[in-house]
C-alpha cells in the first residue's frame, strides 16, 4: 500500500483459491472514521490487482477493504486491518484472501 496526502494505493495477490468459478471483478469498500459504515469505492477488472483511492482527507481515518466476485458470489473481505490516516508516508502492504 502507498499513500499520500489525498490518496492511497491498494495492492493484493490473487486468491488462492476460486471457489470452482473464475474471478470476475474486484470490489473496494472503504470506511471513515469508527463507525465501521462500508460504502462501495468501485469494482475493477479480475485482471487489476491494485486500485488507487482518492480524494480523501487528510488527518482522517479509512479502513479498506477488497473482494474477489465470480458467479458464485463475493468471496471473503480482505481488510487492512489498521485504519489509514491520510498523510504523506509509504509502505507495503499485499492482502490474501481465499474465496471458498
């Protein structure tokens, strides 16, 4: 994950396993504050492994999270589990997650 003041890059590794279906697409969500409130960010192609979220705040918390969609459904969340506070810092961050 890279993050700047006004936007963050999310990154993740495909998932291991597909539940039997090809993955389709990836959904984002995230979440401001503590209120655990997830709004959808937007769905991109199964061929994409990082997204770049902008327009936030900075000085605020967001929480992220990513799914993996096929015809069976969404899988498991991925979640950064430390909320992000929108400042200038870089680091490296690559979710698994397993959809059954």
């Amino acid at each position: 994950m890279e993050r700047n003041r006004s936007s963050v890059e999310l990154c993740w590794s495909k998932p291991l396993r597909d539940g039997g279906a090809p993955i389709e697409s990836y959904v984002i969500e995230k979440s401001e504050g503590r209120y655990h409130i997830w709004t959808p960010v937007d769905e991109i192609s199964a061929m994409r492994f990082n997204y770049r979220v902008t327009g936030l705040l900075e000085a605020h918390r967001y929480s992220f999270r990513v799914a993996a969609v096929n015809s069976a459904g969404i899988g498991h969340w991925a979640t950064v589990k430390v909320p992000v506070i929108s400042i200038r810092l870089k680091c490296a961050l690559s979710p698994l997650f397993v959809q059954t």
